[in-house]
C-alpha cells in the first residue's frame, strides 16, 4: 500500500465516522427540541354569539396543520383553556396594560388564569375576530409575537391580508413545529 493510498482510506474511515457522528447528533437535536404532540382543550364562554363563537372555533381548528388529532377540541372541563370577554376590573386591567396610542389590545392570553382574553366588541368584521382568536391559540403554544414584515397568524399586528386569505403562513409553520411536532 502506498503512502497516498493510506491517506486516502484513513480519510474516507474519517468522512465516514463525521456522517454518522452528525447523523447522530441531528437526530437527538430534533428529538429534544421538538416535544411530542400535545392536545388541548378548551371551552368558550356563552358570552359569545353563535357568530363568534364559530369564529373562535375556526381560528383554534388552523393550528390542525400535520396533525392527525386535532390540536385543540371544543371540550369544557377544569383544565380547557377558558375562551372569555373581559369585563369589569379585568377589561380595565387589560386596556390600561397593553393598549398604546393607536394599537389596541384585541385578544390576550393570559397564561396564569389560562384563559384568552377577546375583545369582541372591538372587531369590525368576524373575520377580524377569527385571526384574533388564532393568534391568541399560537400564544397558548408558546408561539412568539412576529413582525409584520412577512404575513403571519402570529403578527403583532393584523395584516390585511391574513384575514382574508385566513391560513398559516410560512412562519406559522416554522415555529409551529419547532414548538409541538409536525408529523
Ligand atoms: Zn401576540
């Protein structure tokens, strides 16, 4: 064997090893970073209209993307996230928190009481309500706020065309996945 062709074999066992060292590491990464797939309930309050309520549905029924069970079902029990209309000391607690000269607060989830806050009577359109009511679902998932520079459920603010060409968009999907696994 020549000197070249050890040099050669030693490289390929070396190539061969790092393929199957990354492979690895690859594999346990995705493993860690993505947790097996969680389903939540939840329970809207009567408060709501049949309208609404339907929106409300749509916009948790979104999050369904590569999921053979649905991410989210419509079941009133101790543990669903509530789905309510703030009100009183809440509303109060609310727009004197989070709503800032010519952004207002449409939607909340508020992790500690695990309840979405909507301000439905802020909506001028259901299908406002319904974008509202997806976005705050993101959230539930731990899903962050975006920019609006690309289109997104989970923009900090409404883009028009979210709400009428309602689905997920690309960086839905991203993080999405990275939050609760994609089969
Ligand atoms: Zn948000």
């Amino acid at each position: 064997m020549t000197f070249k062709s050890i040099w050669l074999s030693l490289g390929l066992r070396f190539a061969l090893i790092a393929v199957i060292l990354v492979w690895t590491l690859t594999f346990l990464h995705r493993s860690v970073e993505r947790p097996a797939f969680v389903q939540r309930s939840y329970c809207i309050s009567d408060g709501f209209s049949d309208q609404e309520k339907q929106m409300i549905r749509e916009g948790a029924a979104i999050w369904d993307y590569r999921a053979p069970e649905a991410r989210f079902v419509e079941r009133c029990e101790p543990n669903a996230i509530q789905v309510k209309i703030p009100f009183g000391e809440k509303r109060r607690w609310i727009t004197s928190t989070y709503d800032h000269p010519g952004l207002w607060t449409m939607g909340l989830h508020e992790p500690a009481t695990n309840t979405i806050w909507l301000m439905e009577d802020r909506v001028s359109r259901m299908s406002e309500l319904r974008v509202f009511a997806s976005h705050e679902f993101g959230h539930v998932m731990n899903l962050p706020d975006l920019s609006i520079e690309h289109p997104a459920i989970m923009n900090e603010a409404i883009r028009h065309e979210v709400e009428t060409d309602f689905h997920l968009y690309e960086d839905d999907i991203t993080f999405l996945c990275k939050e609760q696994a994609c089969r």
